[in-house]
C-alpha cells in the first residue's frame, strides 16, 4: 500500500469536461497523474462509488463546502477519485454542484487504485474492484499525509480531517 513519503504511481484518470475550452474537448479527458500533480499541492480523496450514499451525502459535500478553506491553505487543487466511468463522474459532479471546487476523477480500469494498494474488493457483492474510502495530500507527485478508513466508516477521510492537517 502506499505511504507517506511514495510518489503518486503513474496513471492516468478520466474527467468528464462540461464546457469546451483550453484545448479540452467536451467529454472524457486524460488527466495523467505525474504530470497534473507536478510543482502543486492537491488534496486527493476517494470513494468506493459515484452515487453512494455516505459518499453523496457526506464526503464529497464536505470537500465542496471547505473547497475555499483548502484554497487559503495552501491546496492548489481538489479530486475525487473513484472506480467508475467518466460519464458516471461527470454526472456525479453535476449532481453534487463541484464545478469550480473539487474534480471528478474516474478509474474506470482501477489501475490507480490498484498501483496504490488502496483497493477494496466487493465482488462477492456484484459491485466489483473498488477503492477504500481515503484521503491524502500531496505535494509535487509526493503522499505527506494519507488517511485511509476502517471499513465503512467515515471517521478519517473527511474534509475537516485533512483540512486540520493541511494547517498543520
């Protein structure tokens, strides 16, 4: 599993882009992890699935809600990252309003998750590879703080959590 101190594994995400601009087309677009990460400081967390109820109602709206704190600390960006399309994250991210706060990252193989150790395996559910409920920060590609929670709970990985530890 990764740690502290381990550099992002190389990977590439999928954003589902709303509005074309900058040399974005609309639709799904290839974030690769190393070079969105290099010379910034980003609050990464992730979530089992889009749509999810503790997901939904808690987690990714306590990111939106402290987005300008992180901002004033110091993050220069926000992600949630999940094991699900790109059409299913951008649909998630109208649903929850994270335009302008937080971006929606798809890992629609689970290759990230899978380079991070950070999986959780519920095919016996019929919901198949997906990743354990976690945040980090990272600074320049590199983990400084990562929180991974017990199994279903949400105790760790909270925004108020990393936001605390970001000022620290």
């Amino acid at each position: 599993m990764i740690k502290v101190g381990d550099t992002l594994p190389a990977a590439t995400l999928m954003e589902y882009i709303e509005v074309e601009g900058n040399g974005c087309s609309l639709g799904p677009n290839a974030v690769d992890v190393q070079k969105a990460t290099a010379g910034k400081t980003i609050a990464i967390f992730a979530v089992p699935g889009a749509f999810t109820p503790t997901c939904s109602a808690q987690h990714v709206p306590g990111f939106v809600a402290q987005a300008a704190a992180f901002k004033a600390a110091g993050v220069d960006e926000i992600w949630c990252i999940a094991v699900n399309d790109a059409f299913v994250m951008g649909a998630w991210a109208r649903d929850q309003k994270t335009a302008g706060a937080v971006r929606m990252l798809a890992d629609g193989d689970a290759i990230f998750t899978k380079a991070t150790g950070l999986t959780l395996d519920l095919t016996g559910k019929g919901l198949g590879l997906r990743s354990n409920r976690y945040s980090m920060l990272v600074k320049d590609g590199q983990v400084v703080q990562l929180n991974v929670e017990e199994g279903g709970k949400l105790a760790v990985s909270d925004a108020a959590t990393l936001l605390n530890q970001v000022r620290n």
